[in-house]
C-alpha cells in the first residue's frame, strides 16, 4: 500500500492516492506520509498535503502540512513561512492554547517570523487560560 501510494504521489495521481488514503486511520496515514516526505525530500508531499486541505478541510491535514514544513521540508526556502501560514490557518478554525503555542513556535526560531509584539499578545491569551504554561512564559 505505501509504494502505490509513494508512487501515485510521485507521479501526480492525488485522487489514487486519496483513494489509498481512505482506507487508512489518521495515524498511520500521518506516519506513512511523514516517512515518504523524509524519504523522498519532495515538495510532491505538500503538494498532495494541500490538495487533500482543499478537499477535506480537515485540521488534521492542516496539521500534517506544519509538521511537514517544519520537518523534513525545512530545508526548502520558505518553509517555515508556509507552516506558519498554516498555523494562522489553525487559529482561525479554533483559537486554543495548541494553536496559539504553534504561533509562538515562530518567534523562538532564529527566523522571528513573529514578531515580538504578537508574541507577547499572544503569551497574554495562552497565560489567561493556563497561568503555569512554559511556553508563554518563555516570550
């Protein structure tokens, strides 16, 4: 099942590889695309992550392209940018603590792409719901 789906990517076949996709639970689905996109080191991955973000509009996959462009995708110019883009995306859907901490991830890379003013705004909105959180505190 993973080398036809591996193949149905590669090869620009989404509606095969959401086919595949169905029979599958979240988290296997998450980990055999995880491991192809470390595998192959191919923006294929997001691409199909996107795709399915259209068709679905599931967190999980909003979640999946994140995780995706902080991880094995980082090296890609602009990385980081579109995983921030779509934990803005998150955020709109559900404003929760998860989701505001995804946001402060951005300020503590060397990149900054939250600036210091959002990042205390938003520690102020995590703080309100969980005084203790290590994350806020942090900014």
């Amino acid at each position: 099942m993973r080398e036809d789906f591996k193949r149905n990517l590669l090869q620009g076949k989404y509606q095969e590889a959401e086919d595949i996709c169905k029979s599958m639970d979240d988290n296997s689905l998450r980990d055999m695309i995880m491991t192809i996109a470390y595998d192959t080191e191919n923006i294929c991955v997001y691409c199909f992550i996107q795709y399915m973000i259209q068709r679905t509009g599931k967190e999980s996959w909003i979640e999946l392209a994140i995780d995706i462009m902080i991880n094995p995708l980082s090296f890609i110019e602009g990385a980081y940018s579109a995983a921030l883009f779509h934990a803005r995306e998150l955020l709109l859907i559900e404003k929760n603590v998860r989701n505001l901490e995804r946001i402060i991830f951005f300020y503590n890379i060397p990149e900054k792409l939250v600036d210091e003013e959002e990042a205390k705004y938003i520690s102020k909105e995590i703080l309100k719901e969980e005084p203790n959180n290590e994350v806020a505190l942090g900014v």
